[in-house]
C-alpha cells in the first residue's frame, strides 16, 4: 500500500513538473523542423471567402474535403487563443482583432497589416465592400423622387463623418479624416427635414456587409426623418439582381433600393451608381516565437491544400 | 321518506361519478399530451433525418450555378472517412464512418478510466468510510452529477485541454493546443464517474449482508471480502450503471464539441490527436445551415440513435451472460 502510494505521489509530481517545464520550453525555442498546424474558419465564413480568394484558392472557400488533412475549424476568438498557446499554428483573422503584443501578423508579399497600407491599397489581403443604387426608380410612381432621395441620402450619411465612424465601429476600414459632417451633407437632401415614416429603405446585397448596413441605418432613420430600414442580406449577387437585374420589380421579394457587395461588380453588373463603403482586411497570424515575417499567397495557397507541411521550408 | 333518502344518495353517487370522469379525463390528457411530444420529435427527426436519403435537394455550386444534389448513399454515409466532400451546399456526399468509431473509441477509453475509479468510491462510500464521511462523500458525487454540461466543457477547455498540450510537448508530440482525444476521454471521464457511482453504490449496499458475513466467517479479510464477494454480487448493479454511463457520454455534445477539435476525417487511435464524435458533428456549423446542410444532421441524429440502441442491447446480452452465475 505505501509502495503504490508512493509511486504514485512520484508520478504526480513528475506530470506537474512536466506541465511547467513543458510551458516554458514552448517560449524558448521554436523547433523548425515541426509540421505546421493549420486552422480556418468555417465554411459559411466570409472572412474565409476574402482569405481563399486573396491567396489565389478561391475553390477551398466552401469545400473543406481539398485542404490539407488535420485542418481544424475555429472561430475568430478561437483561432486568436491558439496562435497564443500553439508556436506551430498558423490561421488567419480580421485585421480589427490584430493585437501585436500577443501575436504575430504576417506581412502580406512583403507589406506590412496596417490600416494606413489597406486604405493606400498596397495591402493586397483585403475586400472592398461596394455598394450599388437603382438606375431605375420610375417604377415605384408617385414615390419615385422621395426613394431616390432616400436612397442617395443614405449613400452620403455613409461618407459623413457620424456615418464613417459607426462603420469603423463595425469593424469596416475607412479614411476618417475624409468625411465632412452631416449637418454640412444634409442641406443636399431636404427630403431629411420631412417626415419619412411611411417610406420603407430596403436595403440587401452581401451578407458579410450586413453588421456594417445594421450598425448605420438606425441612426440614418433618426437623422432623416424616421425612415423605417428594411435589411434582407442574402448575397452580393442579389445586390444587382435586386436593384437592376431580375429581381428589380417592385413587387418582387428579393427587390431592394440599396444593395451591397463584399466583391468587385463585374460586367455583368452595370449600375449607375457604384462605389467604395468600406475595405475589409484580413490578416495571417502565428505565435509571436514564430521567426517568419512575412509572407506570400502562393507560400500560403501551398500550406492550405497540404503541399507544404512544415515549417522547415521557410528557414 | 326512505325513497327521498335513497334519491339524495343516488344523486350524490351520480355527481361523485362526473366529478370522477372529469379528473380522469383530465389526467389522460395529461398523458396524451406528454406522450404526444415524444412522438412528435421521433416524427420529425424521422422524417427530417430520413430527407436526405429518399428526396433530391437543391444545391448551388459557384462554377455550375444552380443544380440537383443526388441523394445521399446510406452504405457511403455510414462508412465514408471524411465529413463532406465537395463545397458546401453544393454537394451531397457526407459520411460520418470516421466519427462512428471514433465516438465508440472514446466512449470505451472513458468507460476504461471511469469503471475503476467508481467502483472503488462506490465501496469507500458504500462500505469503508465512516458514517459521516461517506454522507459528504455522497453529496459531492451527487453535486457533481447535477453541473451542466457546458461547466465541464469550459473547464475541459480552460485547465484540461493545456495539461494535454504539456503531455504532448514532453512526448515530443504536438498538439491543437490540447484539443485532443484525451482531453474528450477525461471530459467524459469527470461526467461520467458520478452516474455510475451512485448507480454502484446502491448496488453495493443493497448486496445481502449474510453474505459478507458468512465470507468474513471463512476468515477472509474484509478486501478479500469486498472485492471477490460484493463486487460479485453487486455485478448486474454496477452493469446498469455502466449502461446509464456510456449512454450519458455517448450522447455529451456541448462539452465534447469544446475539447475534441472537431477533425473533419480521419480515424485516430493517437490520444493526442484531434478526433470528432457524433455529437459534436452535429453542432459543427449548425449556426447558419439551411437545407440539406441542416437535415443532414438530423441523420446523423438517426445514426446516433442506432448506435446506442445496439450498445445497450450488446451491454444487456453480456449483462445476461456474465449475471447468470449470481442469484440476483
């Protein structure tokens, strides 16, 4: 009895002794020899989706079955922890939860994950959010005029200073020193100074833009008149589609007056009006021993689909 | 005057008899109501979880557009080594094989751990401890049976899963940060050891006590005693016990799905290595799936089921066999 509990009282203190050296041997070095641990997001991500189309793997957005085996799926505060615990992982986040002081974000082919170098465009890791009007508002009768106000007002609270900085809130990157304030903006848009209520602003496209679109139009709606916002997120395609495409009709469901998009229009998608709402960078993280600094898509395309599995191709 | 009498009563015997019909239909709706629930959740994971096997779903693939997802193969679902193959939504090839028999991996490893553990607390609690001592012992086991799930998981994540990462280092191994097969067997292990120690400690205190006596009359000392004479004949007890557990591990969800890592194939006999069970395959990206994507999981709910049907039938059949050589 006392041999067994003797034993036992050693192996305790040999494990115990194990956990703490083993917490520190992990700081010491950094073994380059060791394979390299993978996490992504999941596939309904659309910090995924910009990430596998920056790196050139646009087909590993929703298709799991072609990344390397052994991957493992974590969320954005999952993935910030292990990078934090594991000096072999790698993964991927928002450039808004970056924090320096607990890990390493990688330059992106040599440019360094600032906002400056997103809003310069020399970060390339990055997706602009796009919106689109009606080219086409004839439709809605008598209330044409007062749509097209609504739905050009709302574009401007977006680039007013109030307007930038509950993007920024949301997560969006912008140029905060390029907005004027909406006192200045609204004298454009009388329709502000009416009583909006019996108006309804549908408002669609990209479901990735749907915090940024969520966080403004209630403050739109106070500043303008009470206009009561419709959000129906179900895609950047529909975003044409609603606003100029099969879905224009104003009786159709899916139809809308201002539209989103986490992605370049194509040429399939004449409009009117386009432009810029926000850029949303994403950025490669490893635990701060990691001595890589920075990185290429191509490097990064080949450690997803498993070409390259350890960290000893890069030193 | 006696038939005024005899009126009074018959009309008092006719009220007490509604007032009797009246309760008792009121009960049998309470039955019926209760009942109706459980079918109504056996209907519709049969029906849903059923779906993907008899109807075509609509898909969407980025290159092709919009087309007809076949219908998913019942012998490739239930042996394939990968969670899906193709995009997401715009494929119907799952399979959950890899997480069948890692789920039973799992579950046999924790029950290795547990069944040990528990018997010996069950006959400190039962047999050896003092009154008062055993009395605490045996509120801490029940408290710890009553923490939910998600406690354990938390924990499991936060202290269990860095030990496992610690091990994996002094092993020369390396691990998801400690998300890990073992970090799930000692999940499982912590929930469990309560069941089936209370299931264990009845059994045991409930063996005949002319039994001990007669063996401690033979001169046998009292661990020989409680080892070769009440664990034998506490044995079916402490099998029922094993049942209650591997059907409560078999079917943890929350805490598995935080420690495991969610692997997306692959078998694994490697402790450190990340595994998935059932379960936690089912909460993977449940949090915006609709279609296929969504009734999918209600299969592998039907697979779950079939799974710990065939466990207790197994478990009952050896119960059977191994309980013949006692009277109970």
């Amino acid at each position: 009895m006392k041999k067994i509990a003797l034993t036992l009282v050693l192996v305790l203190t040999l494990t115990l002794s194990a956990c703490v050296t083993g917490g520190e041997g992990n700081n010491d070095s950094f073994d380059e020899t060791s394979s390299i641990k993978v996490y992504t997001r999941d596939t309904s991500s659309g910090t995924r989706d910009g990430f596998m189309s920056g790196i050139g793997f646009k087909a590993a957005t929703k298709d799991d079955s072609i990344l390397v085996p052994g991957f493992i799926t974590a969320g954005n505060a999952e993935q910030v922890s292990a990078v934090q615990t594991d000096p072999y992982a790698i993964g991927y986040v928002s450039l808004s939860t970056l924090n320096t002081q607990l890990f390493k974000g990688l330059y992106f082919d040599g440019v360094a994950p600032t906002e400056a170098n997103v809003l310069n465009d020399s970060y390339k890791l990055s997706r602009n959010f796009n919106y689109m009007l009606r080219d086409d508002y004839s439709v809605y009768g008598a209330d044409a005029a007062a749509y097209e106000a609504l739905s050009k007002a709302f574009i401007a609270y977006m680039g007013s200073t109030e307007g930038l900085a509950s993007i920024a809130q949301a997560g969006g990157i912008v140029d905060l020193s390029s907005g004027q304030s909406w006192d200045t903006v609204k004298a454009q848009f009388p329709i502000c100074e009416q009583d909006n209520s019996a108006y309804t602003l549908k408002i669609g496209g990209s479901d990735s833009v749907e915090k940024i679109a969520t966080e403004i139009s209630p403050d739109f709606s106070a500043k303008c008149g009470n206009v009561v916002p419709q959000h129906n997120h179900t895609g950047s395609s529909n975003a044409y589609k609603g606003l100029n495409g099969s879905n224009a009709a104003i009786d159709d469901a899916l139809s809308i007056h201002v539209g989103f998009a986490s992605r370049e229009f194509t040429a399939q998608e004449p409009a009117l009006v386009t432009g810029r709402v926000a850029v949303d960078a994403i950025v490669v993280i490893v635990h701060l021993e990691n001595p890589l600094i920075s990185i290429t898509p191509s490097a990064l395309r080949r450690i997803y689909s498993g070409e390259v599995t350890n960290w000893s191709v890069f030193f | 005057m006696i038939d005024v009498q005899s009126q009074i009563t018959i009309k008092r015997i006719k009220q007490k008899n509604r007032a009797d019909q009246v309760t008792k239909s009121i009960f049998m709706g309470a039955g019926m109501l209760s009942a109706s629930f459980i079918i109504l959740i056996i209907v519709i994971v049969a029906i849903k979880g059923l779906s993907p096997f008899l109807i075509t779903y609509e898909g969407y693939n980025s290159n092709i557009g919009i087309l007809e997802l076949p219908k998913v193969n019942p012998f490739l679902f239930v042996t394939a080594n990968q969670w899906l193959d193709g995009p997401l939504g715009g494929s119907s090839a799952y399979g959950v094989g890899f997480a069948i028999i890692n789920t039973i991996i799992a579950v046999i490893l924790s029950i290795a751990i547990t069944l040990p553990v528990a018997i010996m607390t069950a006959l400190l609690i039962a047999k050896i401890a003092p009154k008062r001592f055993a009395e605490v012992l045996r509120t801490v086991v029940e408290l710890l049976a009553s923490i939910p799930s998600i406690v354990y998981g938390v924990i499991g994540l936060g202290v269990i899963a860095p030990i496992v990462a610690s091990i994996g280092t002094l092993f020369g191994y390396q691990t998801a940060a400690g998300l890990s097969l073992l970090s799930t067997v000692f999940v499982l292990f912590m929930m469990t050891l309560p069941t089936i120690t209370a299931v264990a400690e009845t059994s045991i205190r409930s063996v005949k006590n002319d039994i001990i006596e007669g063996s401690l009359a033979l001169a046998a000392s009292p661990m020989q005693t409680y080892f070769k004479v009440v664990l034998t004949s506490a044995k079916s007890g402490i099998f029922a016990g094993v049942i209650l557990g591997v059907g409560r591990a078999l079917g943890e969800a929350t805490a598995v799905s935080m420690v495991s890592g969610n692997a997306f194939s692959g078998v694994t006999l490697n402790v450190l290595d990340t595994t998935s069970t059932l379960t936690s395959r089912m909460l993977m990206g449940l949090k915006e799936t609709t279609g296929i994507d969504y009734d999918v999981r209600f299969s592998v709910a039907l697979v779950l089921m079939l799974v710990i049907i065939i466990t207790n039938v197994l478990l009952k059949f050896v119960m059977k066999k191994v309980g013949n050589l006692d009277e109970k």
